[in-house]
C-alpha cells in the first residue's frame, strides 16, 4: 500500500484528526494523571466503604455496651460482672480459676 491509500483509509483519517487526538489525550489525562482522576475517586470510594462499615461496628459495639450498662444498675448484675470480670469475692469465700490446658499454650 502506498502511503496515500494509508491517507484515504476511513480509519486513519477519523483517529489522525486533530479533534479526535486532542479528546483521546484529555480523556486520558483526566481518567488517569489529573489530581481528580478516576483513580483516585475509586480510592477513596473504597475508603469511603471501609468507613462506613467500621462505623456501622463501632454503632452495635455501643449500643451493646450501653444495654451491658442498663444492667449493669442492678446490684446483682453489678456483682455477678465483678466477680466474672475481676475475680473479687466476698468475705469468707474462696475462688478457684480453672484454666483449661488449650488455653494456657
């Protein structure tokens, strides 16, 4: 092929225009080295997805916390979590921890 059949080639000439070079490079800056680049959006869509799960989490860990503290206004409830939580006892009474061999290694 001669170089003016390479010229007259429908393909050629629609991706050698210089509007079409000029959109492809923009297209190209913006979707991949811009500072606002799909790229970049993505990232922080992702993070943006973490966040939102870890603050989902945080919301059930503090809802769970203040139901453990609603009983925790009952003197009973109030004993029966220090003596789970902290070991203390009451006078005259002794207390033996059991730990299971699975747990110590």
């Amino acid at each position: 092929m001669k170089l003016k059949d390479i010229r007259n080639n429908r393909w050629v000439r629609i991706f050698a225009n210089k509007y079409t070079l000029v959109l492809a490079a923009f297209c190209f800056w913006m979707l991949f080295l811009d500072s606002n680049s799909w790229l970049i959006h993505h990232e922080l869509d992702l993070e943006i997805d973490d966040l939102k799960k870890n603050k989902n989490y945080y919301l059930n860990e503090i809802s769970r916390d203040k139901a453990i503290m609603d009983n925790l206004n009952d003197s009973l409830e109030l004993e029966k979590f220090a003596r789970q939580e902290y070991f203390m006892k009451r006078e005259n009474e002794e207390i033996f921890i059991i730990e299971y061999k699975e747990a110590v290694d």
